[in-house]
C-alpha cells in the first residue's frame, strides 16, 4: 500500500454538521477501497490565498491515508464531482510526517 496525505477544502457556506457528514461519507469511501486512515486534524476556517468560486475562505481538513495508487484515482474522481469541496490535493509521501503539523502548531500560538 501506498501512503498519502490529503488536504481537503469545503466551502464555507457547509455548516459544521455538513461538514462533518461529508467527512464521514469520505471515511466510508477510504475504508471500502480498502485504505485506512491513519489519522486526521481539522485545521478549521481559514483564508484562502486566492478565491475558488467566488469564496475567501475555507475549511481545511487533513488526512494522512495509506491505500492502492488505482483507488486513490476513483476516490479522486468522486471529490471532484463533490460540490462541496471547493479543491483537493494528493500527496505520495515515503513517510507520514509526525502531528500534529505545523498548520495545527500555528494555530496554537
């Protein structure tokens, strides 16, 4: 199995049940293509450096998965037809980086 990390943007206008549903559903996804996920951080609403329909913010939402490169691409397929995600992003790492991140440092300070 591969290991990746994900980083997940939902639009702001998802309350943060939504939010959470739609995190859920992604779980479910992950686990019945047979991945599993290693851990996750919330790194909460944030601005986004440019705006992705018509948005300046975001919820920001990281996953660190480990699962097949063939299923990363029928799960990348599904978040892209989600309109509630506004962007994604797929990294293939050798190693998962320690948590918390730095995303969730800085917020801390």
């Amino acid at each position: 199995m591969n290991k990746f990390e994900l980083v997940l943007l939902f639009s702001p206008d998802l309350s943060t049940v939504m939010v959470e549903k739609e995190e859920d559903s992604l779980d479910k996804n992950i686990t019945k293509s047979k991945g599993s996920i290693i851990s996750k951080e919330d790194w909460g609403i944030k601005d986004i450096s440019f705006k992705i329909n018509n948005f300046k913010k975001a919820f920001y939402k990281f996953y660190q998965i480990e699962m097949y490169g063939q299923e990363v691409d029928s799960l990348k397929k599904g978040l892209t037809q989600n309109e509630k995600i506004l962007r994604h992003l797929f990294i293939k790492v050798d190693n998962h980086q320690q948590l918390p991140t730095k995303m969730m440092n800085d917020e801390e300070k």
